[in-house]
C-alpha cells in the first residue's frame, strides 16, 4: 500500500485485529525460536559461534513441528534482515549468528519484562 494511494482514498485503511497481533505474536515467537536455536548450540560449544546448515536447520525444524516451511523460511530471512543472523557460506548454504543477535538473546534473558521485538 502506497501513502499516495492513501492520500487518494483508494485504499481502506482497517483496524488491526486479535487474528493480526497473533499472527505477528506467531513471527515473533518464530524468530525467536531460530534465533535461541543458534545462541544454546553457540554457548554450548564453548566459541561463543554457531556456524549452521540453513536447509538442514529449516528441516529439524519443520520436523518437529515448530513451524511450517514458509514460517521457518520467512524468519530466518527477518533474522538476516535485521542482521541477527548472517550468511557465512552461502556456497553452502551455511549461517551464523552475530553479536548483536546474541546480544538480543541475552537481553530477552536478562531482561524478560522488557518489550524484545524479534
């Protein structure tokens, strides 16, 4: 939707709705699952790095049921997007987090009354 499309009065503007907050409640908590997925396997190998196959990771998550394809595929392009994540092979396909996605994450951990958008 284009503002001048606003300005001309060709398109309706509408209320958000309980089906639009839970559907970004739903982003949200996608981008935040990937993102959590990334930082426990970086603290766990003692690096502090977290060098991922994409498609794979896509895979176990869409197998155990933690989302669709197309919501693990659209959070993970948010996450790279709002540079949570980066591409670090893309040869293979291969992902990382950054600090400041592992900075976000400890701060959603530290700091669990604060509003943390992913």
């Amino acid at each position: 939707m284009s503002m001048e499309a606003v300005r001309q009065g060709k398109t309706k503007l509408r209320k958000i709705t309980m089906n639009d907050q839970a559907k970004l409640n739903r982003q949200e908590t996608n981008r935040y699952q990937i993102l959590k997925i990334f930082y426990d396997i970086a603290a766990s190998n003692g690096s502090g790095i977290a060098i991922i196959n994409t498609d794979r990771l896509i895979a176990r998550v869409v197998e155990n049921g933690l989302m669709s394809q197309d919501e693990a595929n659209s959070a993970f392009a948010r996450l790279i997007d709002e540079n949570l994540l980066s591409l670090d092979d893309v040869a293979f396909g291969h992902t990382k987090i950054t600090h400041f996605g592992i900075k976000k994450i400890e701060d959603f951990i530290k700091y669990p009354d604060q509003p943390n958008v992913f």
